[in-house]
C-alpha cells in the first residue's frame, strides 16, 4: 500500500476526496449546508459515518503535515488520514518519531501550501523518507515561482516538469484578498487576465520525480 505525505493537509481534504471519491463540490455542499448547526461531536460523527458508508475507494497511507494542530486532529479523528505529523519543518528538523512517520513515504503532494512553505521542508521530508526517494506531485499557487524548489530538488537527485495548463483552486475569500493578490501577480509579471481577474486562485501542477 502506498505512503501519501500531504504537505499542508489541514483536515485531510485531500485524503478525503481519495478515500471516498467524492467530488470537491461534494465536499462543499457537505460543509455549507447544516454543518454550521451541528456541534463538534455530531460534525465528527457524521463525517465517520460518511467516509464508512463511501467505502474504501483509494488504498493508500496518507500522513498529513502541518502546524495546525487541532486539524490534523480532526483529520485522524474523521479517518481522513492513517498518521499525521504536526511540525514546521522550516524552521526545525523532524524529531525521531515523525522520521520514523515519514520513512518509506512514496508519494508527497501539496495543493496550494508551496510559497508559504518551501524547499527546505521538502527537504526534510525527502531525508525523513530514506533511500528511496519519493515522487511529487506540487500544485503550486501562480503568484509563487517554483524555480527554486526545482533547484533545489535537483541537488537531490529530482527532475522537474510542469503539467500544460492551469487548475482552479478555490474562489477567493474576499474582494480584499482577490485585489491583493491581483497586485502580487502583477508585481510578480503575471498576467491574472480571465483567471485569478475573474474571482478564482490557480495553480500550476509541477512533477518532481527522482531521476532513477
């Protein structure tokens, strides 16, 4: 069975989605609808209920890493994920136990994190995972450059590609947060032209696999 390391998981969506092979507006019809009404308990439970009832439709292992605690609580607590690693891995190494977590890991994914955290966690995570190197699967916000992490990946063995195309990633939280990010891809040479300008973030799909 295959070990997924979901950089930034939060909750576990990502596992989630895999898991149950649901839809991402599955997923928001889920948590717009009465879930504001039901307390944390009656939430957990109905998630659990939920993930049984789809059935296994992904055999994998995902390991969820971030700094938030009380999500990645949630996340093991639902089933969404096998093991989770609560660390910033920017700032520290990981200790023993999360090394042992991380070991044998062979796929790690990231679905808008990379820019706020970056190649020295993945670092880490390669060095955590053991001889073997893991595959990666990144998708990576516009408005952040994935030259560096590339660079970086090489020294340790990867190539790079990036994916044609661009992938919608979530509408934005505000009219605030949509102008600033227009003025950081304007500052950063991007065009938000019918993308980012029309009220959603994108993201470019970059393949970083070990060049054996």
């Amino acid at each position: 069975m295959p070990t997924v390391v979901d950089v930034g998981s939060s909750y576990g969506v990502n596992a989630a989605l895999l898991r149950a092979d649901a839809t991402l507006d599955e997923f928001y019809a889920r948590y717009t609808g009465d879930a504001d009404e039901l307390d944390h308990e009656r939430l957990l439970a109905r998630d659990r209920d939920w993930l049984r009832a789809r059935g296994e439709r992904c055999e994998a292992r995902f390991i969820g890493l971030d700094t938030a605690g009380p999500a990645l609580d949630y996340g093991l607590a639902a089933g969404y994920l096998d093991a989770a690693v609560h660390a910033d891995f920017e700032t520290r190494e990981p200790d023993a136990r999360q090394r042992d977590l991380l070991h044998g890991a062979d796929l790690v994914i990231s679905t808008g994190c990379l820019g706020y955290v970056g190649e020295r966690t993945l670092r880490r995570v390669v060095d955590a995972a053991g001889p073997r190197k893991p595959w990666m699967a990144h998708f990576v916000l516009r408005m952040f450059p994935y030259d560096e992490i590339a660079a970086g990946l090489a020294e340790l063995g990867y190539r790079t590609t990036r994916v044609a195309g661009v992938f919608e990633q979530r509408r934005f939280a505000s009219p605030q947060e949509q102008e600033q990010m227009l003025a950081t891809l304007t500052a950063a040479g991007v065009d938000p032209t019918g993308l980012e300008a029309d009220g959603r973030l994108y993201a470019e799909l970059h393949l970083s696999r070990p060049h054996d």
